[in-house]
C-alpha cells in the first residue's frame, strides 16, 4: 500500500473502536498492533462491545458497520464531519512520528515537523506569568472571569505595538487563546452560506473548518480539492502569489503572509494588489499574521498598513511564534469597525456576540504573559528568540541550497520550503523520516499545490538543526 | 420604556457604529449619554463614516442602515446571528452594573449577579501554576504545544478522580479551555440539522449556541421561544424537573444538574427517567455538571452513574466553579467511546476531529493548576472553598425565607432561586439594583420558565453577602 494511499484512508485495516492510545493522535490510521489486536480481542470478549469493530478509517466517510450490538442512538452524524478527509494533519505526523521511535527506540529523532517552538519563553515574561499564579491565592490578587475580549490594557498594548498609526484601535482587537481557535470562530460569525478562497497551499486549519461549518461541496478525490472552494494556486512560478485575474469572486479570502507552509511574504504591492481585488468583489480578507514578526525587509507585517483594508479584512495573530506561547495559548483577532456586511451590519458586533457566547476569554495567566511581552524587556526578549530561529532558518536554507535543491521561503519566515520536483510529498517524508530519523512535513499536507515539496520548520535546538542538516547532507549529497 | 422593552431591544435609540465602551460589553443596548452622542457627532463629521449611524439594537435582526457612504462589502450577514436576541445576558448585566455605578459613583455595589467566584484559589494550586510557568524559561521545564486532548495525566486524573468505578477511561475526557466553550464545540459537532431540547430556564448558552449553528426557527416574540428548540419546563410544581411524558423526541437534549439557574439538583430516580427517556427516543444527553461539587445529599454527580448513561449521554464540566478557575480557564468533556451515531460511527472520534481543528489544548500553567487540583491537598482545599461558598448560600436562603419568600435551590447548589409572583423578573432586577445597589440575575433571561424569578448567586465574601442579606431585608421586610 502507498504512502498515499494510507494517509487518505483507503483500505487499510484498523480498529475503528478508540483504544487510549489512537484517540490520543486523533487519526486511528495505524496497522493492527499486537497491543491493537490485544485490545481488540478483549473487547470482542466483552458481552456488549461499544461500538463494534469494523474496517474502514475514523475520519472519512463511515461505512456501515459491521458489527453493532451495543445501543445506538437514532442522532445522524454531521455530514460535513463525514467529507473531512483522513486526520488532521499534525495529529496524523505525530502519530507517525510515534510509529517511527516504536520502531527505532533508540534513534534520535529530530522533530522540524509541526512547527512547534523549542526555546525557552524569555524569563521576564515566565516570571510575569508565576507572579499572576501566585497572586490568584491572595484577595487582593484574585480574580474570577475577565471580558471575553481580552484585558483593556493588553487590548490596548497590542493596538500601540502592532498597529500603531494604522488607526486600530483598543476596541477592535479581540484576545484570544490562539490563531486556530479564532479561526474556527472566525466560520462560526460567517455561517454555512459563505464561499472561501484559501491559498493552494495552506495552513490545513483555513479548509477543514470551512468543511466542518458545511461552505463546501465533498472532497474531489481526483483533483484532491472540496468542492466550493476556490484554491488560488502559489507557486515558485508566480512568486508564490496568486495569479488574482484567475481567482473567481467569494466571500472570504484566507490568506497568510509571512506564509505557513510556502515561507513566502507578500510584497505592499502584491497585498495592495489584494485588498483591491477584495474591494473590488466586495469580499472579506482572513489575514493571517502569525508569522510576522520573522519580517526582515520592508514587506508589511499587517494588512491595514494597505490603504482600504480596514472595509475589508479581518487579521488573526498570536503570541505562538513570537513568544514561544505555543502551549500557553494567546493570540488576537483585530476587527475594525470600518468592516460591514453587505447590510451594513458592523462584523465586529456579530463577531463579539460570537466570543461573548461560544468563549470566555483567554487565561488570565496567560494574559499577564502577553502584556510582559509588550514591554520594552519583553520585545527585545521576544525578538532575540526569533532572531535565533532565523539562523537556524538561514543553516536549513543553506543545506539544502548546498544540494542542489530549489529552496523557498526562509527569508522572512520560519519554514522552508524545499522542491522534491516529480515526487510524492509523502514519500519524500517517508524516506527522510526512514533514513535519516528527522520529521518533516509533507508538501501535499497543505493542499495538492504542495505535492512534491516538503516543508522544513526553523524551529528546534541550534545543536539538533545542525546534526538535521548533516544527516541530509549524508542523505542527498 | 419599559424594562422588558429595552432588553429586548424595542425602540431604544442608540447608535448602532460601535464605540470603545459599547464594544468593550458587546450588547449596546445604552442610551444615548452625553458620550455616545459626542462619539456620533464627531463621527459624522469625519468624511466617511465607518457604518453609518442608525436606530436600532445591535444584536437583533438587522434593519437597513439609514445611512452608510463607506465600503461595504457584499458579504451577507449570516443570518443565524441575526436571529440572536439582545446582548448575552451576562455582559448585559454588567452593562447595567456599570451604568448604576456611574448613577451612584459612591454606592457599595455588591453582584450576586453573574456567578463569578470571589475567593482567592488554594495556594497548593496557584503554586504549581506558578512553577510551571517559570518552568517555561528552562530548557528542561520548556513544551510547545501539547496534545489537543490535553495533558495524559490530567486526564487519567480526572477519570480516576470523578469517574472512579464508573467505566470511563483516561482517553474518554477532553481537556478544554472551559464548558462554555465546549457546548459551542459540541454544537458544531453535532451541525445544523439536529433539533434540541433544553430546560426552561436554563443556561442561556445552550439557546444562544444553538440558534448561531443554525439549528432553530427565528425568535417568537409572543412566546419568548426559539423555532424548532423543545423547552422543557421546570418549575415549583414540577420539582424542577420536566414533565417527559409531554417533551418531544429531540436527537440532542442539554440538561443541566445542579442547575443554573434553579439550583435544583436531579434525583437518582428523575435522572434513571431522563436516561431511560433518551434511549427510546435515540437521543444524546449534554450533560452539564460543573456544579456537581456543590451536592452533600446523594444526588448522582456524574450522569455516568446512572446504568446505560454512556451510551446516550456526554458529560460536560469545570474547575470554574470548583477551585476558583473562572479567569484561569480549565474544563473538560467526557465522550464515551459507547457513544454512537445512528450509523455506528463513533462520536468520540468527530469531537476529536473538532478538538484537533477547532481548539489547540488548554493553556499547559492551567493544565498544571489542573493536576494540583486533583491532588489531595487540592481536593481538600477546593472542597474548604465550596464549604465556604455553600455557607453562603444557607445565609440567603434562610434571608428570602424569613422574608416570606418561596425560595428554591440552594441546597446541593451555589444558586438560590427567589420567586416574586407575578411580577417581570427585571423589574425586580432594577428594583433591587436601584434601592439596594445589589445586582442579581433576573429569571427570564434564561428563558421564559424564569419570569417571576431572581437568581442569587452565592459567590461573594462573606461581610458582602451579609451586608447584602442585610439590605434585602431592609427592601422587603
């Protein structure tokens, strides 16, 4: 069976009955194990299995089961749940990562796969974050629940540092646990009866949350695309913007810059070029700015230093990739007041009824956090580790330049993005990840118009991107 | 005006373009203050207007702006939000609070509003989360992202912990930022095409979050009910509990106990029914249990107690309320893997997909809070702060009783349930409010079984709850 062939879920016998261990992934796409089998066998010998077994992979479209003695309610399942293809993307590496050290437990596995940071967070941020804790056992230091907007002055500390002079303000920024989490909000305000452009490729979260909200047609297993959706192809031949006089008319453009996976940053004429073409369709633009701190030429690190974009984006970010806040959670939405539906309806009302019903704030720990990232220690801290990721950047590029592979991104940007020109995606993965113990990520993984690169992520120790860059040395040379 | 007019946002003239101060409470529902009307001066003299000003509340159905010279879009409002009525309760009530304060900028304003805990959480806690996040500056203490699922030993400890002997297993609980933002997880779960029932009153989430997924009619002003949601009404007569033998079959039913807001507790016997009930109709139980800690009679605190819950029924909860966690966010919800959808899928393995698409883990300091929490010193403090609260509560109580009130709740629950026959639930709100500067939350805005009602909320330091008993009497006696 290929590669491929797994990771879309095509006939490969498992359990579809949740032991511990696969839940804990999420995919449920491993072969039988011994401990699989094991459990299996017990549960068969139970009176009542919960849900049977039964052939097939948990996240695609379910197939009858086989075997069902249990109750079963009479609630269908969400269709849109059962167009989703395989599992999530980074649950799905993990797991195979996981796979790999049962099989090698004594290889060093070196981790460039998810894009997950490493380094330590900046002591006078931690140190913020302890006195907060600490102050939470104390009456005067207590508090219960926050506004689910976020603390006014960690509100107003982004607006002054990020958007200073662009006319954001206090009230137009939402805080929240995390870009991902905002994006799923972002299709809660939008509803079902939206359709969305994301860049070819792109972060898997825009896409399979559109899935889920029921904006899409079934996945195309032939063109490896959902229906109703329209895929703006990036490539290394259009600069790795989209060509706008071939994208049709949606409602909803995703699109992140400094890019995950492609590395790639939007020039001010190109995302000029963007908010035009949004005015002209009268769309709105999803800006992603996770990564926009990595920033170090003139491109703009916000939409709303383009003319306009305050009637016509939204911009999602967060502490992540900043401040090493990929575990302690933070992240922010700006919607301006400028931005209205087609009614006139302001979107930051419905927006804020939205975070008012379906959140509750962001940890107040973690909250703290984010406002010593905003002090003048915290910046300098902050952008002493980014500065350190972007070296690792510059060895990853260089390494891979140095063998003759076409190389993009990296500039302005964690990931690399490295062409594998007429291989699977999944088979370059594979081979890496078989010869040399290093996780990477699989180019198809963010759309087809990643197949045949792999993205490498800048984020690891110094000494362990080093002995990454030598085994691929020894690889590829 | 009259109170139920303006918060169901009859006439009320304000503007509808979004300030600082509006936004900052999400419902708009003011009147036009000398600020606000500065705010629309100064605003209409700038060339381009951001929305226009109009007459109107923000979070009802839209009507067409009187005015608009900017962009707009040609996105269409998604009209689910549009059913919404008024502002979620809750930042309404703190609307008000702060409107009366500014009234009586000298009063002592005591909330036994909104259920927000007041008391400093256990030092054994607050100082893990501490350590943790100094952790964070370490190379050894340091971790990116954790598993969407949550921490594998704060799961095990919350199985083993309260659902010990109960057949639910470490990989059964979802670790999440808060119950709250679970049912709104829950409700993309579950999609647009499932019908609920919920008690009246209830939480008014499960409404809210219901209506933004798509799932109901448009709002009925006569009967103060959504379209195509089963109210099951709970009152004195009926013990709080509905009468099922006149509920509809709902493929969803939300059912919360100890309830928010009555603060009746579910029997073994009623909830052996609710089960039973489900079962034949094929439907799935929420479960909501974040004040089970709140019971001293033997009233069951997980529905898993009841034989045959885990094949029909999730059970959503919280430290919240518990250890004092409203700011810092920590909850969980548990999906048994006996779980099943009418075709035998499993609906562990969608939450799951949601999980991993939706939501990025709960922060790690809260997780670690969490996992303190469970220890024995943790559960013996937590259980020192419920004593305390529950005190509380045998205050008001024993205060409305001698007053001659009927009063309801209170005793397996942080909430007591007043009633004033007869009459509007926020003219007793205002009442109250104005002649004691005391806020409570009136019955109704948790649906049309809670008119006639107040809520009182037991959190609050003692001297506060006292002086508050204090001035209730001085009003009614």
């Amino acid at each position: 069976m290929s590669l491929m062939a797994a990771v879309q879920g095509v006939s490969t016998p498992v359990t579809s009955t949740r032991s511990p261990a696969s839940l804990g992934h999420g995919a449920g796409l491993r072969p039988a194990s011994p401990s699989s089998l094991f459990l299996r066998a017990r549960r068969a010998a139970k009176p009542s299995p919960p849900a049977g077994d039964r052939r097939g992979v948990c996240h695609c479209v379910a197939s009858p089961p086989t075997e069902q003695t249990g109750h079963k309610t009479k609630v269908s399942r969400n269709a849109n749940m059962g167009k989703l293809q395989a599992g999530y993307l980074f649950p799905e590496i993990a797991r195979r990562r996981s796979a790999h050290m049962l099989k090698y437990p004594d290889a060093h596995v070196i981790s460039l796969g998810i894009g997950d940071t490493t380094e330590p967070i900046p002591e006078v941020i931690t140190s913020a974050m302890a006195v907060k804790a600490q102050e939470l056992s104390t009456f005067e230091g207590y508090s219960g629940y926050g506004a689910e907007q976020g603390d006014k002055k960690l509100r107003a500390g982004i607006a002054s540092t990020y958007y200073k002079d662009l006319g954001i303000e206090e009230s137009d920024i939402f805080v929240s646990d995390g870009a991902k989490c905002d994006i799923s909000r972002l299709q809660l305000l939008f509803g079902a009866n939206v359709k969305m452009a994301v860049q070819d490729p792109s972060y898997p979260a825009y896409v399979d949350s559109s899935v889920i909200m029921g904006q899409t047609g079934l996945y195309q297993k032939d063109i490896e695309k959902f229906g109703n959706i329209e895929y703006m192809r990036c490539t290394a031949e259009n600069g790795f913007f989209p060509d706008l006089t071939k994208v049709s008319k949606t409602d909803i453009i995703f699109f992140c810059s400094p890019n995950n996976p492609t590395g790639s940053t939007a020039s001010r004429d190109q995302l000029t070029k963007l908010v035009q073409f949004a005015r002209e369709n009268g769309s709105i633009i999803v800006y992603d700015s996770a990564y926009s701190m990595y920033i170090s030429d003139d491109s703009p690190r916000s939409i709303f230093e383009i003319p306009g974009a305050k009637e016509v984006a939204i911009e999602t970010s967060s502490f992540s990739k900043f401040a090493g806040f990929t575990g302690v959670r933070l992240g922010w939405t700006v919607v301006p007041k400028e931005l209205v539906f087609s009614d006139g309806f302001p979107v930051a009302k419905d927006f804020n009824r939205i975070v008012c019903t379906c959140f509750n704030g962001a940890s107040n720990i973690a909250q703290a956090g984010g406002l010593a990232c905003l002090s003048p220690e915290g910046l300098k801290a902050m952008d002493d580790v980014v500065t350190f990721y972007k070296e690792n950047t510059e060895i990853i590029v260089e390494t891979f330049t140095s063998l003759g592979f076409n190389v993009y991104g990296g500039k302005n940007a964690p990931y690399v993005w490295v062409h594998f020109p007429g291989r699977s995606s999944w088979d370059v993965f594979a081979e890496i990840l078989e010869k040399t113990h290093l996780v990477t990520t699989p180019g198809s993984g963010f759309g087809p118009g990643g197949e045949g690169f792999i993205r490498v992520s800048a984020f690891g120790h110094r000494g362990n991107v080093l002995e990454a860059c030598k085994r691929l040395k020894q690889l590829y040379q």
